[in-house]
C-alpha cells in the first residue's frame, strides 16, 4: 500500500514553506457532497455564534477550486448580480494549516464583523516576507477557510 503524495506550499518569493505537508483532495461541493469537515456540532447563542463553526476542509488537506474567488466583483449580465471574478486556482486548505502567515499590513485589508476576517476585499495575509500570499474567511458566517493565492505560492512535492 502506497502513502498518499503530500505536497507544501511556498511562498514564490523567499521560498519558505507556508503550510505543512498536505494530501490533495476533491473540493466539497455544498450541494452534494456530505465531505465538508466539521469539528463538531456545537450549539450557537442567540446571535448565531458558534465556537466551531463549518470548516470547508480537515486538517492536513486541500482542493484546487477551479471557479473564480474574491474580488473583482462584477455584473453578471444574466443575473444582475455581482459575482466573484477573482483568481481561479486557489488552492483551499484548513484555516490551522498556514504556517507563519501574518496578517495583511493594511488594516482595511483585515476587515471582518464580530469573530474574524472576511476577505470580501482579497487577500488579508503575507509570509514573512511580506509577501501578499492568502485569504482567511474566518467570521462566524462563512465556512472557515484559507485559499493560498495560486501566482503567489509554488507546489513542492
């Protein structure tokens, strides 16, 4: 029996590795698929809010979402309605797995409502180097993820 290949992530500008190794899988689709990770139930306040939240992938993990994500929105003529037009490629990991991300240097990039970051304006960390690298959806409404911007890391592995 063979090991699963894992891959690292880095930064394509100093090189320095920005998540562990991690074993690629298929994305979750909300619509169909029962794969999408979650620590545990846990009840929510009268707000909402919960202390575990949805987390898109386990630990350890990742997908490649194909579609676009994040900012430019833009008109979606058919519709009506704004859509992402962002970076297609991103690669989608577990909030816990970045390693030595820090957050993005200018405060309106940080921005979020009451639990964490929102990134409905992009990218909201930088490796070390101060490189602009990732997004966390970290706020009690979204799904909990980090989506590593694809023209900014390399895959090892």
């Amino acid at each position: 029996m063979h090991a699963p290949l894992t891959t690292v992530f880095l930064c394509r500008r100093c090189r320095r590795a920005v998540t562990p190794a991690v074993t690629e899988r298929p994305l979750p689709d909300p619509d169909v698929d029962d794969g999408w990770y979650q620590p545990r139930i846990s009840p929510t306040d009268a707000n909402g809010h919960t202390d575990e939240p949805i987390v898109r992938m386990a630990p350890g993990t990742f997908a490649i979402d194909p579609a676009p994500c994040g900012p430019p929105y833009v008109l979606e003529a058919s519709s009506g309605l704004l859509v992402e037009s962002g970076p297609s490629g991103t690669i989608v990991l577990n909030p816990g797995d970045g390693i030595g991300l820090e957050a993005h240097p200018d405060v309106a990039m940080r921005r979020g409502y009451c639990c964490g970051m929102d990134g409905e304006w992009g990218p909201n960390l930088v490796c070390a180097c101060g490189a602009v690298i990732a997004t966390v959806y970290s706020d009690c409404y979204q799904v909990q993820e980090l989506r590593l911007q694809p023209d900014a890391v390399e895959r090892r592995g």
